[in-house]
C-alpha cells in the first residue's frame, strides 16, 4: 500500500506515529506493507519519492517544528499537483477542516479519486457537505471512500453502522460529538476559567485550527450533518439544521445546573420526522442520573436507537493526535488489507 499523507499536523503526525509502531503487526496480521511516498503539508513543505520517503525522519522535523524541505525528497509543487503526479494506492486527508468552503481538501480528495486512488479523511468538510457527489465518484472509480475519523475520531462509528447495524434501521442518534466543548465544561465544572480551558484543549490537539469552529457548535453540526447524510440518506448541509455552541455557558449557570442536578452537555441529535430527516446541535442540561452526564472531558458517546436492537451507546475518545490517527490507519487496514 503506497500512501500519500496530504496534511502532516497533529492528525498526519499521528498516524504516522502508529504506522511506524504498528510495522509488523500490519505485515503479519494483515498483509499489509505501507510505505508513505509522499507527503504535502501547506505549512511544512513536502516531500516525495515513488520508492519511500524517510518517514521517521519527517516525523522527527515536523515534531521539533522544522521544514521537511530540510531532508531529502523535497517535491516544490503543492498537495494537488502531487495527488494528480503522484504513483500511490491510498491518499490520507488530514488538512484542516474548513466547514464553510470544504477546500482544499474536497479538490484532494475528487483529484484522489480521479487517479483511481482510495481516500481515507478525518476532514470533515468535504462530508458534510459533498458526501453524496463524493462517495458516487469513489464508485464509479471503484476505490473505497473511508472516513471514520470524522465522527468521534478513531472510536467505531461510522464502521460500526455500515458492518454491525447493517440490518438494522436506525430512527435517531444522539450524544455529545465535540472533544473540545466536552472538555472545556468539564474543566469549567472543575473550576478553570472558559479561556484557560479553551487554552488547554488545544494544547492537547483537540481543538480545530480555528476553535470557533468547536465553540459555536459548528464542529457538532459537521458531525451531524454527516450523519445524517451517510446514516439516513439525506441530502443536508450543515446550514439546513439549528446549531448553538457552549459560549453562553458561564461557570456560575454550570454550578446554578449541579445545585438543580444537572450538568451541560453540547448535544447533537439527528433523528427521522416522517419523510423528513432533522438535526440540531445545541447545549441541554442533563440529569446527573443519565449515562450521558457521566461523559467527561474529550471523551464522546453516541446513542443508535434502532428497530431491532434497542439503543446500542458507543463511548470513546472523540478527538486527540492518536486517537484521530488510529481512524485513518484502521481505514488504511480496511482498504488494503487481507480480507
Ligand atoms: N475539534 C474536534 C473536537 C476534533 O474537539 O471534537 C475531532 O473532530
């Protein structure tokens, strides 16, 4: 499998951490020999070789804040005039995700497919709002088109519905789908400022490069448009469905909610109104007795409520470096592993 790695932030990095560490466990339980041929990062340069670039050495620059430009391999052109050169099976779309315009990465992403490549993203642009134009350009390609680190990172979701609940008929999920806004009312709750929370989310890598995006509820509303696109078939964007972020929730309204019982959590839910698919984002106060008050910090849930099994509940990591690393690696595993 010769990957191309088209963003090398805190998601690239990561995954690449966990392809060096997981080398022998991908050749002997999956049959899988990845090598990263390229990899175009906007801010630290690129690099490309049709036979293997150096990848601890890419990690070890990019880590220590140098340029990749620096080390062997330099390739001048930009992301898309590698995708459109470039000898590879697989490309990893990690740039920043911007929700409003879905670039650069969708014109990666149909230029990957062009090239008869297969996609792994955890941009969450291009889903929410080109899923349908994308996944029928993948098909006609025949390429797979993966994508589970845009819901709750590398925790199983979007794998989970199209195997597992692939005979069932889900009718809405809802749960907490922003790292960032969850940690940052934990630690609110704990007794740290909005700021220093905010400051702390993304020194851990969970915040989006602009974390407006988190705050305002606009990362939750990708999320759900997505799943409303890829779980119930419909043809939404993120402006179609009512979103409210966590900024008007002050540490004195959190401890006014624990002396009533309750705790805020951002919650977003898509769920079937007849013939009609809706969705919203918006912060509720939880009784402190329901499963999802207990959720804390960057951890995610996910609640499926579906004709044949009840409510089935995912809790799991919802953003970080590994774990969004993981969701592309796993993708990776899907695409070109022994079956
Ligand atoms: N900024 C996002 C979050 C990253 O905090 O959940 C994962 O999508």
């Amino acid at each position: 499998m010769r990957l191309l790695l088209v963003g090398f932030g805190t998601v690239g990095q990561g995954l690449a951490e966990l392809l060096l560490k997981k080398e022998k466990m991908l050749r002997d339980q999956h049959g899988l020999q990845v090598q990263v041929v390229g990899i175009a990062d906007m801010l630290k340069g690129s690099l490309y070789n049709a036979t293997g670039i150096d990848l601890p050495a890419a990690l070890e620059t990019a880590k220590s804040g140098g340029k990749l430009s620096e080390l062997p391999h330099k390739y001048k052109g930009d992301a898309l005039s590698m995708i459109k050169t470039a000898e590879a099976d697989m490309m990893v779309e990690a740039t920043y995700t911007d929700i409003k315009t879905a670039e650069p990465a969708t014109s990666h992403i149909r230029a990957a497919f062009e090239k008869g490549m297969h996609v792994t993203t955890t941009n969450k642009g291009p889903l929410a709002l080109h899923y349908h134009e994308l996944a029928k350009l993948a098909d006609s390609k025949d390429v797979r088109f993966l994508f589970e680190g845009t819901v709750m990172s590398g925790s199983p979701v979007l794998n989970l519905i199209r195997e597992t609940l692939a005979g069932s008929t889900i009718s809405e999920v809802k749960g907490i789908l922003n790292g960032t806004t969850n940690y940052i009312l934990t630690r609110m709750e704990e007794g740290l400022s909005y700021e220093n929370a905010l400051t702390k989310a993304q020194e851990l890598g969970y915040a989006e490069a602009i974390p407006d995006a988190d705050v305002l509820g606009w990362d939750a509303l990708a999320k759900v448009t997505i799943l409303a696109s890829t779980v119930f078939g419909a043809n939404a964007r993120p402006d179609d469905f009512p979103c409210k972020g966590i900024t008007e929730i002050t540490s004195d309204a959190i401890d006014a909610a624990k002396s009533r019982g309750k705790r805020y959590k951002l919650i977003g839910r898509v769920w079937r109104d007849g013939n009609e698919v809706k969705a919203s984002v918006a912060p509720e106060e939880i009784d402190l007795t329901h499963p999802l008050a207990g959720v804390m910090g960057a951890t995610n849930a996910l609640t499926f409520s579906t004709d044949t099994l009840g409510d089935v509940t995912i809790v799991g990591p919802g953003a970080g470096r590994t774990e969004t690393g993981y969701s592309a690696l796993v993708d990776i595993i899907h695409a070109g592993g022994k079956r």
